[in-house]
C-alpha cells in the first residue's frame, strides 16, 4: 500500500506465501486472496488501522475476493472441491 505521501506498507495475512490484494474502498479497507503452502486460496480484508481478518466461504476448497463496497462488504467467488474429480465454483457476499 502507498500513501499520498509516498510512504509504502507492506503487509501479508499470516500463513500467506502469496499476497493478492485486490480492491480498496473509500474508507481504506483492502480486500484480496493470499495463498497458503499447499497453494490454497483465502480471502483477507485489512482495516484501514491495519488489523487483517482472513476469512473462507463456508465448506470452500479455496475463495477468491473479488471486490468490497464503501460499507465493508466483500464480494467474491469459492470453489468447493479441490480433488481429482473436478472443482465447481459458486459466488458468494461477505459482510463486516
């Protein structure tokens, strides 16, 4: 994250190999998908304070964020298989 300023933050989730932060809202929350070792995605959302809540739709085999409005609320999409035999996924809305 870069302020106005030119000050740069980096920040990860706990766990994260990889961190993709995706959208921002005007309060400056940041939503994105981190990856674990096994390369399963999360979603995350950071506080404007800085505070990361990582979270997963519920039964998903990886969840990716997608967007977050100006009231906190994440938008995105989760797979709820990830074996041999196929990965269906299904869109999903996270509130605060």
């Amino acid at each position: 994250m870069r302020t106005s300023e030119g000050t740069i933050t980096i920040f990860d989730p706990a766990g994260s190999i990889i961190t993709q932060p995706v959208t921002i809202n005007r309060s400056g929350e940041i939503a994105g998908t981190w990856f674990d070792s096994g390369s399963i995605e999360h979603g995350f959302v950071r506080s404007a304070t800085g505070k990361i809540t990582s979270f997963d739709a519920s039964k998903a085999g990886g969840t990716l964020t997608a967007g977050i409005n100006d009231k906190g609320v994440i938008t995105g999409v989760y797979f709820d298989n990830r074996d041999h035999h196929g990965i269906s996924s299904h869109g999903f809305i996270r509130t605060p």
